[in-house]
C-alpha cells in the first residue's frame, strides 16, 4: 500500500495560486506607484517662467499672449488666437511672490486677460486672503478668496487651476476653494503687477453703470518668480509637488519692470556723410556780398579797461594757423609782426571776426551760411595782443583769466608758455613788464568732434538734434546744427569771453556766489548769505579782514586764513543786517522788475588792500517740484529748494543711471497719459521724464534729514 501524497498536490496547487497573487499584486503595486508618479510629472508650460521685480509705485509688465504659429510655413495669412483665450479653456497659472512690503487691501499679482475687462484671469490678495479675479462680469468690487489667510513666509507660492467648468485656487500647495467658470473671451496678454484699478476701462463702465461696483486695487511692488502658464489643468499632487520643490530665488535674472536709465549707445551721432545735394535749400537771389565794418581807434589801440580786474580790450589780432610760420615763443614777443593779419573781435568767435573785417557774409541773413567754409570748423587760430600794465597791479600778484575760450587753448606770454586750459587762470607774477610793453599769444583750437554740417530745407527738413560735437561738452552742442539752426561754420571757435588782468596781495578773493532765502511767505524778508572762497597764496597764516557791501548795507569779519583755499560764509544768523526788510527782488519777465545789487567785497590785511571783487546779483529763491521715488520705491511729488540745501553739500537727487527709473508718473501738470499704460515705451517716446530715486529730503520744519522725499499734496 502506498502512502497519501495528495495532501501535497493540494498545497502545491495552492502554491501556484499565491505565486500567481503575489505576481499580480506586484504588478499592481508597480502600475498605481507608475501612475502616482505620472500625477506628478510637471507637463512642459506653455508660456514662462518670467522673472521680475517691480517697485510699489513703478511699472508692471505686460507680455503677449502669442497665438501658436502656422505649421505651413507658406500660409501669411491672420493668425488664429491662442486657444488659452477661449471661455471654455483648460489651463494652469502658477508663480512664486515675494511681496516688498505687507500688503493691504486689494493687491493683483499676476494673470491673463485684461484686469480692467469683463472676463480675466488673475491672481492678487485681499485682506492678506490668497483670491481670484475673473472680470468685471461677477459684478463684485472683490476678489473670490478663501477663508484661510496667509501665513508668515518670506516667498508664497499661488497656482490657479480651470479645467473648463471650475477653478481651483492653492495657495502654497493647498487647494482653498473652487468656483464655477463661466467666462468669455479674454484679452491675448499676460500682466505681471497689473497698474492700480480702477483703470481707465472701469471708470467709464462705473459712468455708463452707476450701479456696477468697481475693483480698487494697489501696484504690487515685490518679486516674482517662475511664473508659468499650462495649457492642460494640473492636479493637486503636481502641485503640492511644485510646492515642495520651490526654486533658488537667487538664480534667475529679474526682469526691472521699471528700467532704469540705460547707458546711451547710440543718438546724436548727427550726419554720417555729407548732405544730398538735392535736399539742400535753394534761393533765386544770390548771396550777399560781404560787407566790412569800419575800424575804429578802440579796435586798433590795446586798453586796459577797468579797476581790477583790468580788461584786455581792443588791439587784438587773429590769423589761421595755417597760414603762420612762427612758433608761440615768437609770436609772444613785442614787435612780432603781425601787419598781415585780422584786427580781431574779442571777446567772438573766430567767424565773428571775419564778418566784421568783410571776408564772408553775415550768416543770420538769406543763405548766407552757405557761401562760408566748412573748413573754418577744422584749423586752428592764433589770436595775439600787446598791453601795458597797469600802474596799480605793479608790484602785486598778478593773475591772467580767460573767462571763456571755444575750445581748447595752449597760452604763451612774453615768449614764456603759460600752458593749456578750457577755461583758466595763470599766475603771471614776475612775467609782466612792468614798464614797456606785454605780449601775448593764444592758439584756439576747434571742438575735435565737429561733425558733419547740414542745411535745414523743405525736401531735408528740420535737421538732426546736435550730433558728435556733444562728446565735447554741452555749451556749445548746438552750433553742429540743430532742429532750429544749420551748422555754424566755425563751430563757435574763438575767445569768446573777456580776458582780464587782476592784481592782489596775500590773499585773493575767488568766485562769490550770494544764495537768497525767503522765509515768509510774503517775501517780506530776505536771508542773504555770501559765500566767498579765499586763497592764501602764501606758506604760512593770513589774518585780515573780509567785508562785503550792497545797497546800504555792510559787514565785516576777522578771519584767519591757512595756506591754501578757504572758503567764508557770511549769513544772517551772524550779521542780522544780512536778514533783509523788504527786500527789492529779482522778478522774471512780465512778473515785475528783475531788480539787481551790487556786491562789493574786499579783503585787508593790515591797512593794505589785498584783493576786491565785486558782482551784481539778484534776491530770488527758486524752487522746483518733480516726481521722486523713495528707498521703498513709493513715488512722491516732492518740491525742491535747492537754496537751502547748498550748506550741507549734500546730494539732493541720485542722478545715476541706476537712480533713474522709468515709471507712469499720472502726477497732475505732469505729462499727457493713459489712464494705465497699455505698452513699455522708452522715456522719451512715452514723453514723460523718468523719475528719479530721492535720497535727500527737507521735512516741513527742522533740520535736513536722510530719509524718504515729503510729498507735496
């Protein structure tokens, strides 16, 4: 008899079900944890991921909503609208903020669609709730939240999700509620930090509707990051997935949403090759002939004019470089001879004194600029003049100053050169001649950057707004040419100031500059203070005596003066004759009299005069208002005194280009404007000025402070 084994077939057979259980359970468990991490796949965005920061008063960003392209390159045809702006759309908006500031009220963060339009979809918060703004067609004044507020973190995270029939707001990865969409066509743009509402949009609604309410919000001012749009509706583990997975916010380049003042590469560059001859203006009557003024003793005879300063007037000569032999040490010697050249107009320009002698027309009339060479702008020019001097400057420090001279010049005296300046002073003790004659010889050179002239014309037109002369300074840009004026032919070369002899002692008096206060509002009283900068030329400590006289008015301070310059400030707050009664002021055109005072000033050491000088000068305050950004990025109207801001020597405004920033500036008397800004145009083709970030502020009373600019209201 054999034994029973079936007991065994049995569990063997048993054996063969769990296996083919636990094969299917395996499979089971690979396919839902497949499926787990498909649901978290991130599918690729369809628009993004845009970086930006935005100041709370400046600019948002506005971005296309770009239909999809053709897939026939042939077809030039209109371009279907993105399917993302149908009503029924399915769709995913997402994005990290970092607000700059708590945020209060109704703020919109960033969306699609027009905020201002009957359908939208955006994202913002109210009253620290997380919410969504669909349009102005739910007829509500605000934005759909739920009931869970914000948490404390630095970085937010907000995603809105539509599936076609309902929108689900989350708010750093949690779903805080879902409304029906029903919605329209929306507008084909992105606004990232959307303009305050109400828009322009909405307050004519609120006029034709009186009853529709309308949305107020506040201009974000923040970061944000990785803003992306899907075309499909994620899930909520996608979500929480991006969530938990935030960025490194350190990594992207932010977009400025109000730019700040770029570096000019291009503009002004003025004429790359001459004109067109067809484009030049044409006339039926010829040139005028050239005409030349009578000479008269002045202009023949050097004089010394004046009382220290003595001014060099008359008896100058000119002649083009070119055209002399000898160096300066020749020319600045007495009896060089100069027969051949032109008696010369000083203080003019070099073209000033060839109209004068007759060699070429006056170019203010006709076209008379026409018939003088463009070469004049492309010489240089020796001037030349012999003086005595003065019987009351011998023995005493000598100073020689040129108070203007276009462009550059190199300045010889007595066969000595002096050097070269812009505009200069020499020390010329113990090189004038006491006795006998002077000489000196001065070699003007033209801008280096004088472009290429143009002629204004009905075919050219106005003409370019300067060109390359710019790179040379800003006084004289214009006399490339102009929107109003042709290209000056000599560009303005020449001395085009005085050129003055002044005496003094140990100590000599600069520049004065006089700055008046008006501290009521009745302009019944004026503070004057004088500002008086004195140099010690000696090595060793200067006493004496600093005065300054006006009108009937006169003080005078005891000074000590180190070697070197110092500067003396005479105010009200120590002479009270300097807090001016009644004041006669300086009043601009068609205001009233644009009274002036004479400034006398003289310093005296012992019972000698060591240096005078004396001015004219008006008692106005002027004052500005201009549009400023804060630290914060708050823009303020803020008004500007400048007078009483000079003392601290303190930078008033940041005029760097990272200080100016593009902004809508709607401050009244400002600019034409949209009531929201539709396009990201440059400065000055949206023409507002770009604000500038404040650094410096006067509060309504007290000391000046650093702090945030005071508005004006």
């Amino acid at each position: 008899m054999y034994p029973d084994f079936s007991w065994l077939s049995t569990m063997l057979d048993s054996l063969k079900h769990c296996r083919f259980a636990f094969l299917v359970a395996l499979v089971l468990v690979v396919l839902l944890a497949d499926r787990a991490a498909d649901a978290q796949v991130i599918p690729e965005e369809a628009y993004g991921p845009y970086n930006a920061i935005f100041l709370p008063d400046g600019l948002g960003l506005i971005k296309p909503l770009a239909s999809p392209l053709s897939l026939d390159p042939r077809y030039r045809g209109p371009q279907p609208p993105d399917p993302l702006t149908a009503g029924a759309a399915q769709w995913t908006l997402t994005f990290w903020f970092q607000p700059a500031e708590p945020l209060s009220g109704i703020t919109l963060l960033a969306g699609f669609g027009d905020p201002a339009g009957d359908d939208a979809r955006f994202i913002g918060v109210d009253n620290n709730h997380l919410g969504l703004w669909l349009g102005n067609a739910l007829g509500s004044a605000h934005l759909l939240t739920g009931t869970t507020p914000m948490g404390q973190a630095e970085w937010h995270f907000a995603a809105a999700v539509c599936d076609g029939r309902h929108v689900t707001l989350y708010a750093d990865g949690v779903a805080l509620a879902a409304w029906p969409s029903m919605q329209g066509t929306i507008a084909a743009q992105i606004e990232i930090a959307p303009a305050a509402q109400p828009s322009l949009g909405s307050q004519m609604l609120s006029a034709k509707q009186p009853s529709q309410p309308v949305l107020i919000t506040k201009h974000f001012g923040g970061r944000i990051a990785a803003l992306e749009i899907y075309r499909e509706p994620l899930n909520a583990d996608q979500i929480k997935a991006m969530f938990d997975a935030p960025p490194d916010f350190s990594l992207p380049t932010y977009e400025e949403a109000s730019p700040r003042w770029g570096v000019q590469t291009r503009g002004q560059a003025g004429m790359s090759e001459p004109q067109d001859p067809s484009t030049l203006p044409r006339g039926k009557a010829p040139f005028q002939k050239p005409v030349a003024l009578p000479l008269t003793k002045a202009d023949l005879r050097d004089e010394m004019v004046g009382d220290d300063p003595w001014t060099l007037r008359g008896g100058w000569w000119l002649d083009p470089a070119p055209r002399v032999k000898a160096n300066g040490d020749e020319i600045a010697k007495d009896g060089f001879d100069d027969k051949d050249w032109l008696v010369a107009t000083v203080p003019g320009t070099v073209l000033t004194t060839m109209v004068d002698r007759g060699i070429y027309p006056d170019p203010d009339y006709g076209l008379n600029n026409m018939a003088i060479p463009e070469s004049l702008a492309h010489q240089d020019y020796w001037y030349r003049v012999e003086f005595k001097s003065p019987a009351a400057a011998r023995g005493r420090r000598l100073t020689l100053n040129f108070l203007g001279v276009n462009y550059a010049t190199e300045v010889w005296l007595n066969g000595k050169k002096l050097g070269a300046f812009l505009r200069g002073t020499f020390d010329v003790t113990g090189l004038v001649n006491d006795s006998g004659e002077n000489a000196l010889a001065v070699l003007v050179s033209p801008p280096p950057h004088a472009g290429i002239p143009e002629e204004e014309s009905l075919t050219a037109g106005p003409g370019e707004d300067g060109g390359v002369e710019v790179l040379d300074g800003p006084t004289f840009a214009a006399s490339e040419g102009w929107d109003w004026i042709p290209s000056i032919r000599d560009r303005n070369t020449g001395i085009w100031q005085d050129v003055t002899l002044t005496a003094s002692g140990p100590v000599q008096i600069g520049d004065l500059n006089v700055v008046t206060v008006l501290p009521k509002p009745d302009h019944s009283e004026a503070d004057i203070e004088i500002d008086a900068p004195l140099t010690n030329v000696t090595k060793t400590p200067v006493e004496g005596e600093l005065s300054a006289a006006f009108d009937n008015i006169k003080v005078t301070r005891h000074v000590r003066l180190a070697p070197g310059e110092n500067d003396v400030r005479l105010g009200p707050a120590e002479f009270a004759q300097l807090k001016v009664q009644h004041p006669r002021l300086w009043w601009p055109n068609g205001y009233g009299d644009p009274a002036l005072h004479k400034l006398h000033t003289t310093f005296t050491v012992g019972q000698s005069v060591s240096s005078t000088r004396q001015i004219e000068f008006g008692m106005r305050e002027v004052s500005y208002e201009l549009s400023l950004l804060d630290s914060t990025g708050h823009l303020h109207r803020v008004e500007v005194l400048p007078s009483r801001t000079y003392n601290e020597g303190l930078p008033l405004i940041d005029v760097s280009h990272k200080g100016i920033r593009e902004i809508d500036d709607q401050t009244p008397n400002t600019c034409p404007h949209p009531a929201r800004s539709r396009r990201r145009a440059g400065p000055r083709e949206r023409g507002c000025r770009p604000s500038i970030r404040a650094r410096w502020h006067r509060p309504p009373s007290g000391p000046w402070k650093a702090a945030g600019p005071v508005p004006i209201l």
